[in-house]
C-alpha cells in the first residue's frame, strides 16, 4: 500500500487509523479501559506489523459508547454487554426495513 493509498483510507470507518494511546486520548479515558473493552470482546483492534492496537472510528464510537455507560455507573462487563446488544438491535432493524421496502437481499 503507498501513501496515497494510506490517505484515501482514512474516510473509511473501518480503516484502523489510531494507536491506543491516540484513541484513549480521544476518548478521554486510560489505555487500561481500551484494553478492558477488548477483554470484553466488545472490540478488537487490528494489530501492526509491529503488534501494537490500532483502532477504527467504528470502534472509536463504539468505545465511547461504553465510556459513557461506565461513567454513569455501570460496570464495564454489562456496559459492553449493552453496547452489543444496541447493536444487534440497530442491525435487526435495519434489516426489517429493509424488508418492508422490499430491498433486501436474501
């Protein structure tokens, strides 16, 4: 991959732009709850060829999402736990539009 391919990837979502200690940043929390969510499988972050995390946007707001249920309270197991849930929901229902509008694809 050259430079410009690099470049053109950082709009992708899924492109994994960020290292840990760039990410927590962001998210103003600790690389430790970075490293949690992925005890947790809530996500799990691609590794460069030199092994360290490197994180997407997606997983960026999906961690964001668990920060904001574990500095309401929640424990961080039932906080990822949520975060997957909400997930599966917003896809279920994503597909039964799909359906109704007669779209989808089988």
């Amino acid at each position: 991959m050259t430079a410009d391919d690099s470049f053109g990837r950082l709009d992708d979502d899924d492109y994994p732009a960020y290292t840990m200690g760039r990410a927590a940043e962001m998210l103003g929390t600790t690389q430790g709850f970075l490293r949690a969510i992925g005890e947790a499988r809530l996500i799990t972050p691609l590794r460069s060829a030199g092994g360290h995390r490197r994180y997407s946007r997606y997983q960026l707001r999906i961690a964001a999402r668990a920060r904001e249920l574990v500095d309401q309270g929640t424990a961080i197991e039932s906080a990822c736990r949520i975060v997957i849930l909400e997930d599966q929901l917003e896809e279920a229902q994503r597909i039964n539009a799909e359906y109704r509008r007669g779209t989808s694809k089988p």
